[in-house]
C-alpha cells in the first residue's frame, strides 16, 4: 500500500470512489484552514469537501449532503494523531 492518499475518496461503500484500505488507517482533512471530521467524501483537485446536512435523509435514508468550495489538504493519521 502506498503513503499516498486518493485525489477524491467517499465513505460511502456504494459510492466508486470509496477505498477501505485508505480509510483503515484514518484520514485528517483539513478546509480553508480548519480540521473537519464530518467530511463524507472530498477531493483535493477540485477543491470541495461534502458534508452532511443537518440530521436530514433521503428516500433511502442515506444523509443528505451540501458540497463547499475551497482549499482542501489531507494526510493519513498516525497512531500519535490518534492518542491526541
């Protein structure tokens, strides 16, 4: 497995660009300068981040989600990460 993470990943299984070996270790994702640990899936060419919106669900009952716009960094966590 590579140290590199994925231009765009999801969490969601169903989606294509969900990858369980990348998620394993954990994925910090930083936007316009702030941690978020609410993201559902991102992606750094492109510049966004989804979120979910509220407690609100689709027919399926899957969360709705709001795309933003802006600077988007990531990187694996480390177990130290991880005990912070």
């Amino acid at each position: 497995m590579t140290s590199e993470l994925p231009d765009r990943l999801s969490i969601d299984p169903q989606s294509p660009y969900y990858d369980e070996a990348a998620l394993a270790d954990g994925v910090g994702v930083r936007f316009k300068g702030e941690e978020k640990t609410n993201v559902e899936e991102y992606c750094v060419s492109e510049g966004w981040i989804r979120v979910q919106a509220g407690k609100a669900m689709d027919r399926k009952g899957k969360p709705l989600t709001i795309k933003l716009k802006g600077p988007v960094e990531v990187w694996r966590k480390s177990a130290d990460d991880a005990a912070e």
